[in-house]
C-alpha cells in the first residue's frame, strides 16, 4: 500500500453556488472570482440580474444565505421546503441546475429535505430539480475540479466561450 492509497481525504473548502456557476461558464472566471478580482458591478446583465433577482417573485418565501452561498428564494409549500433559483433565461440550465443542486445538497447536509424550482420569469417557465445520487457524484467532482482550478497561481488563460459578449469580465480578458 502506497502512502497516497493510506492518507485521508482532505475536506473541500466551502465552495458557494457562485463559484458552481462560473465553473459551469468559465474556468477563467470562476478563478478570477475565486480571487475577489470581482467582475464590472456596472455591467448591464449584471446589473438586471441583480434587478430580477431583487424583483422576481419577491412575494415569495425569502433570501437565504448559508455560509458561501445565497438561495434566492425559500419557500414552504404544503409542508414541502422548495429552493428557488431565479434566472433570465434558460440559456445556461446545465449551469442554473447545477447551481441549484448544490443549494439542495448543502441542506441535506444539514439534515434538510428540499426540492428545487428554476424560474425564468421572462420566459414563463419553470422546472422542478431534484438532487439524487448521479447528481452528488457530479458535484463531488465539480468541487474537486473547483479547488484545483482555484489554487492555482494564476487564472487559466482567456478562452473564448458562448457567455464571452455576456461577461462581466470581458474587458479583463480581451482588451
């Protein structure tokens, strides 16, 4: 037995729903978030996310922070906990399911049961999510890639991706 297969793991830093997006976007960008190099504020998608997700079904349950991370809505519906992520579009869903599973498996770590609804208000839309087996394995993988990517010294290099026009820090990586 070799003195890798003997250690034990260590466990993850605390990885919040921010960072699970960016690595679904953008490895570059989830380094340099990661970094507290925090994107342009004045940003016109950042600015109507920040709109929406002020505005979005602001009736409903609550915002609910929980260490790294902010659900943007917690309701109670028929004796059932339901996490709400609101997002503009369903352009990214793998990266808004993925987002919302790891607020559902944060809560079954703190003995919470949960279910997860996407939202596209301006769509009309929504999806329930349900976190399972398939999707802790993902997550576990997705956070180890996540503290590689962050703990090295410099970001990755610029990459042209689809979200690039849409990006807070487009003027960081191709000016």
């Amino acid at each position: 037995m070799s003195e890798e297969d003997t250690m034990i793991p260590t466990p993850l830093p605390h990885i919040g729903g921010t960072l699970i997006w960016y690595y679904m976007i953008c490895h570059r960008e989830l380094w340099l978030m990661a970094h507290a190099l925090n994107p342009d504020e004045d940003d016109p998608n950042i600015e109507y996310g920040r709109f929406l997700h002020e505005r979005a079904y602001a009736r409903e349950g609550n915002e609910v922070e929980l260490e790294n991370s902010k659900m943007d809505r917690v309701i109670e519906r028929d004796g059932h906990i339901i996490v709400v992520e609101i997002k503009k579009s369903s352009s990214a869903i793998d990266s808004a399911r993925t987002q919302l599973v790891h607020y559902l498996m944060e809560l079954e770590e703190r003995g919470i049961s949960a279910q997860g609804e996407l939202r596209f208000p301006e769509e009309r839309r929504k999806e329930i999510v349900i976190l399972d087996d398939a999707w802790r394995e993902r997550l576990r993988n997705i956070k180890e890639e996540i503290v590689q990517i962050t703990a090295e010294p410099k970001p990755p290099p610029a990459k042209r991706v689809s979200w690039c026009s849409r990006c807070g820090y487009v003027e960081f990586c191709w000016s």
